[in-house]
C-alpha cells in the first residue's frame, strides 16, 4: 500500500493537507493492510468518535461513508476509530497514542511527512475487538411534518400536541 498514492487520493476528496488528513490516512493504510477492503457497499464499518479531518480518508479511501450508513459518528471528540468487517468479522479499534507536542523546528510540512512516514504502531494503539458491528442501514419512511410540510425520516419525528413534527419545529413548538 503506497502511502504517497494514499495521501494524493485524500487529498484530492478533502481539498487540502493537513495533519489529521495524514493521521486518516495512516490508519486507513493499516485497516487496508491487515484483512480489509474498500467498501463499495456495507462490508466495512466505521464507528468514528470525532469529525475531524481524518474522517474524510476514512471516506475517500476506505468507502465508509454517511450516505451508505457504513460511516457511524459519536460526537464524544476522541480520536477512536473502530473498524469492522462484515466478511470475516474481524473488528479493530485503532486509537491516537498520547502525543508529545509538535517539534516546533518542524514545518507543517515536514510534520505531515513525519507522521506519514511512521508507522501506524508509533502513532496509535490497535486492538483487535469482538465483532459487534451496528446494523445495516436500514431505509425509513418519510413523514410529512405537521408544521412545515416537510418530509422527515419517521424515525425522526415527534409527536406534540397531536401532531407529526420534525425535531427542530418540535424544538420551537416546545419553546412558544
């Protein structure tokens, strides 16, 4: 797995480099190389604890994504990825190790290098995890919503006063 190749193709999704573009792609090149695939569909998992720049690698290169609903995100702001494939149902979860802060003799660019060139057991702590991966997607209904008409996921909807709402005009019914 070249790295160089990796970093160009995450690039060419995010728009630009960036350290957590490069801790992404790190972590992705190990996943890749250690018994998973790209996803064209759901046999790959991503449950990510951040939404940071490294998600877009998990993205761009790995073929986890929210539109699939093989992409999950828990807003806790760790830098914990836990991976899953369906196929031989393995699970790993790769997490940052503590960092020293950046050599500050360091350029941007050379700190990217740095991490780039390392590897993966340098920069973070990899488990292999029971195999307990969320479910499939699953398609839902849409519901008119009440108050503005418009459709809304029905396991989104709330139920006030009678009536079928999204969540944000449930939010302002609850506020009046």
């Amino acid at each position: 797995m070249d790295t160089n190749e990796l970093i160009e193709k995450a690039i060419r999704f995010h728009g630009h480099i960036c350290s957590g573009l490069a801790i992404g792609v790190l972590a992705v090149k190990y996943v890749l190389e250690n018994g998973f695939n790209y996803s064209p569909n759901e046999e790959v998992i991503a449950v990510v604890e951040n939404d940071d720049c490294s998600i877009d690698a998990l993205q761009a290169l790995l073929g986890t994504t929210y539109g699939k609903g093989n992409l999950i995100h828990h807003d806790y702001g760790k830098l914990n990825y836990y991976f899953y494939n369906r196929e031989t149902k393995k699970g790993i979860k790769i997490s940052i190790k503590k960092r020293a802060p950046r050599d500050k003799r360091l350029s941007k660019h050379e700190y990217i290098q740095q991490l780039l060139n390392s590897k993966a057991e340098d920069i973070f702590n990899i488990y292999e995890i029971e195999y307990n991966p969320p479910g499939l997607a699953q398609i839902e209904d849409s519901v008119m919503c009440d108050i503005c008409g418009e459709e809304t996921a029905s396991s989104r909807i709330m139920m006030y006063n009678n009536s079928d709402m999204c969540i944000p005009c449930y939010k302002a019914q609850r506020k009046l």
